[in-house]
C-alpha cells in the first residue's frame, strides 16, 4: 500500500508533465499512423535485426551511420515471437516497420523528462513546463518522434549528458559524473557525429575550473583519476554496444575506403601495429561516413542526394547558411521573433553585465561548435533533422528568456498573440509535420524548390500522389511525354533530386504547378 501511495503523490504532483506527455504520444501516433515508411528507416530497421543476431559489421553501404538503439523498434517483434512461438512473414519486413515506428516515442518522451526535471531546478513553477511544451510540440519534433531513426536518440543523449555534467559541476557528486559518461558512451553509440561529446566533456569542465579560478585542481591525482575512469567507462559502453566485434584490431589490418582513413593509415607507420580499443564496426562506421562523403551527393554510387538549398545544388561540399535557411522556413515563426530578442539578451548578460553562469557555457560551448562543424566541415547536408539533438537544450534557454521579459505586461500580450499564431500555424499542418513550414515561407508551391531535401519530403508522402488521384478521377500521373492534362506529381521527381534516376519528368519544369498536396505533391493544370 505503502508503495502505490508513494506512486499516487508522485502522479499526482507530475499531472501536468503526464499530461503533456500522453498528448503528444497520441499525435505522433496518429502521424505514425498516416504516414507512408521514410527513405532511411529500412536501412536502420535491418540493421538493428542484424545486431541483434550478433552481426555488427557495417556490410552494406548504407548502414554506414545505422546504430544499435534502433533495437527498440524490435520490441513489438521480439515480443510477438516469445508469445506466439517463432512466426515468418513474407512482407520484406513491411509490418516490423509499420509497428516499431511506434516504439521509437520512447525517446522523444525520455527527452521530455530531463527537459522537464532541468527546467524545474532553474525556472519558476509556473514556467517550467514551457520548455516541454515548446519540445513536445514542435512540428519537426511531432514529425520524427516516431522515426526509425537515430535523430531523437541524439537529442535524449545531449540533453542527458549537458544535465548531468551541469549538475556534477554545481554538487561534485560521483552519481552524476558516472551518469555523464555512460550517456557520452551512449551517444558516440547513436551517432558519429556525437563522439564530439567526449571532447566536450573534459573541455567544459577546463573552463569551468578556470572560471572557478582552480584550474591547478583540473590536473590534479583525483582529476587524472577522473579523467582515466571517465575513457575508461565510455571505451566500456562503446565495447559493449558493438559485442567487442573486432575490438584490438591494429591499424594496419583494416581496410579503409576513404581518402582520410587511408592517407592516416598510411602516413603514421609507427602506430600501424597499435591495437586500436574500439570495435571494428564502430571504426567502419567513421570511415564509410568519410567515403560517402568523399563519393559526393547525386551519383550512382552516392547514399545521398546532392545538397540542396535556395535552388543551388552542390554534390560535394555543403552550404555555410544550409541549417539557417533551413530553420528559418522551418521553425515556428514566434519562436523566431523570440529568439532575436534571446539572442541579444543572452549577448548582453555574459559580455555586458558578466553573468556568465555554468548553465550558460555547458549548453553553449557544445551547442555553438555543432552548429559550427555542421554548417561549415559537414558535406552531407541532406535535412534539417540533423539539428534535432540541439532543440531540449534550446529551448531551456528559450524558456529563461521569456521568464525574464514577462515582467512587462505589453509583453505579455504579445507573448499570447504569438502563441495563437504558433498554434493556428501547427494545425494547419495536422498529421503532415515533417512538411512543415513557417508563415516566412509564404509560397507554398515554391518553397519545395528552395529545400528540395529531406526537410520537407523524406518519403513520407510516397503514397500521396495517388491517393490525391484517387479522391480526384479528372488527375493523373505524368509519363515521360509532353502532353495536356491534370496531373498530381511527387515534386521531387520533377525537380530530379535524385540524380542517379532518369530524368523523366524534365519536361514539366516548363510549366509552374497551380497547387501543393500534403506539402509534398505538385498539382498541374495544363492547356494547349
């Protein structure tokens, strides 16, 4: 009784969160629900059923940047096998799919918690819901909650290990420095981009020894001691992840495809007989993402398209300004107007009035060079989920911002206005979220022409055109010959993104589509 009680106040006094909670699992289910299976979530999906058999290698070109987490779409499956004895399907893993993608919210609603228990240790009670809700119900968040994918699991691992290392730096206690460095462990699991973050650790708290004026205690017995235990642990995590397949393996033993790789490999003969205490297949996952990237986007051989942005095309090299056009069709229009204002407000607290506090450089430090990398050093370009993993943190901040200007009444109804634009803006876009674009995209038709990528289509719309055929007889689909007609066609397929597919459709180019179906799908009215 004693317990159920203790379960009940718990309940009880966390409503709100449960609450908010529930609600988003039920729209990013019925999204789930309603869309078609996404380009990379096969790949991802058979991945992880090959981990699971024990095979981590990386055996085919485009599980370059799969990871294990993605087991947890496998839960549906597993379970049905124990209960209903071994079953074989003959749908080329089409049900798996369809019911893992429900099982991948787990991440979103782990995110939402560590959003939730930092936000109520720096924010008011009554604001500190805000961050949750700005995250729960953000449309790139509703669009990928029920990814098969690795985006979401990103941002759970970055908020997890910011919170944590945020909390060891205020208490020094041993539970969070061990919870900071499973979760880097965790994180360079996820994805390779997050094995920045073992850096970013030891970095954070140098500067925070050296704001603290202690930084004689950063190289001290019991931080060396630290540091190898916090290498130690994160090798441990990665290890286990990946089964020790390969583990030990010396340098001169692989073989690379990539440039970088081989160049390394060749180039430092001294270390080619050092074991290396990684995983071959973790190893294999950094050197195919270099090769891909190498390759170029737009090839028969590539795993990607080219990089699109503003109608400019490169199958290279990335955009400097990619993720900032991206964000800025993408991102609710109020949070955009706030975030200037947040800006210069955060600006002028820690280079003005010299309120740097340690909240400010652990959410910083690592989200700033990121966006730097990404932006700058990153050629595969190819949607702006890749920016996902920044939200949770951002919007803490977000939310500290509007806390602090609320004092103003004018303020406040301003604030209101927002937020019944921001809602009116989501709806319109109930269950096709991952199209979503702001009010600054006004030309709706158009703007698939400025972020023909995995921004606005991702495959989640394949279906669409036929449906819209369907429901409208008078429409068909185009064929590759010039004619008059009524036609509803996948927008990408007339741009050509995917350049290693014949260019069917160039002839359509020449007239502008007369609407957009489902953000995704051109609608053609054509005389002659």
């Amino acid at each position: 009784m004693m317990i159920v009680h203790f379960i009940g106040q718990k309940l009880k006094k966390n409503w709100q969160i449960i609450l908010l909670i529930l609600l988003h699992t039920l729209f990013a289910a019925l999204y789930i629900n309603q869309r078609d299976i996404c380009s990379d979530e096969p790949d991802y999906l058979e991945y992880a059923r090959k981990w699971l058999q024990g095979n981590p290698e990386r055996s085919y070109a485009l599980y370059d940047s799969k990871s294990p987490v993605v087991i947890v779409a496998w839960v549906p499956r597993i379970i049905n096998q124990v209960l209903n004895n071994p079953i074989h399907k003959n749908d080329w893993g089409k049900s798996d799919q369809e019911i893992g993608r429900y099982m991948m919210i787990l991440f979103t609603l782990l995110t939402s918690i560590y959003i939730y228990f930092w936000s109520k240790k720096i924010l008011f009670p009554k604001w500190n819901l805000l961050p949750v809700v700005l995250f729960l119900f953000d449309p790139l968040i509703l669009g990928h909650s029920g990814m098969i994918g690795t985006d979401i699991a990103c941002a759970f691992s970055f908020i997890a290990i910011l919170y944590h290392l945020w909390k060891y730096l205020n208490r020094q206690n041993w539970f969070d420095f061990f919870a900071c460095t499973f979760y880097v462990g965790f994180a360079c699991i996820v994805k390779q981009n997050m094995v920045l973050m073992a850096g970013f650790v030891p970095l954070i708290v140098f500067i925070h020894k050296l704001l603290q004026k202690e930084l004689m205690s950063f190289f001290s017995l019991n931080a060396i001691l630290k540091s190898i235990s916090f290498f130690l642990i994160v090798l441990l995590v990665i290890n286990l992840a990946f089964y020790g397949h390969g583990t030990f393996t010396s340098l001169n033993q692989y073989h690379f495809q990539s440039t970088f790789f081989k160049n390394f490999q060749s180039s430092y003969t001294t270390l080619s007989n050092i074991s290396l205490p990684f995983p071959s297949s973790f190893v294999q996952g950094f050197d195919l993402f270099s090769y891909h990237g190498q390759i170029g986007g737009g090839k028969p051989e590539s795993t990607y398209n080219p990089v699109t942005v503003l109608g400019n095309e490169s199958y290279h090299n990335g955009f400097w300004y990619y993720y900032l056009v991206n964000l800025f069709f993408k991102m609710p229009t109020a949070i955009i107007c706030l975030s200037v204002i947040g800006i210069l407000l955060l600006i002028k607290k820690i280079f003005i009035k010299k309120q740097l506090s340690i909240l400010h450089y652990c959410i910083l430090i690592p989200s700033l060079i990121y966006f730097i990398v990404l932006s700058f050093f990153n050629p595969i370009q190819i949607g702006v989920r890749h920016l996902i993993f920044l939200l949770p943190t951002f919007y803490i901040l977000f939310a500290q911002l509007i806390e602090y200007i609320t004092v103003n009444r004018n303020v406040k109804i301003i604030l209101i206005l927002l937020a019944f634009i921001q809602t009116i803006s989501l709806v319109k876009y109930f269950n096709n979220y991952i199209a979503y674009t702001n009010e600054f995209a006004y030309d709706k038709i158009s703007i698939l022409n400025w972020l023909s990528d995995g921004s606005l289509d991702y495959g989640q719309n394949n279906s669409a055109p036929k449906n819209f055929i369907k429901n409208n007889v008078e429409y068909v689909l185009p064929t590759s010959i010039e004619a008059a007609g009524k036609y509803a066609v996948w927008a990408l397929q007339v741009i050509h993104v995917n350049k290693s597919t014949p260019d069917t459709l160039a002839w359509l180019r020449k007239y502008h589509p007369v609407d957009v179906y489902k953000g995704t799908v051109w609608i053609y009215k054509i005389n002659r």
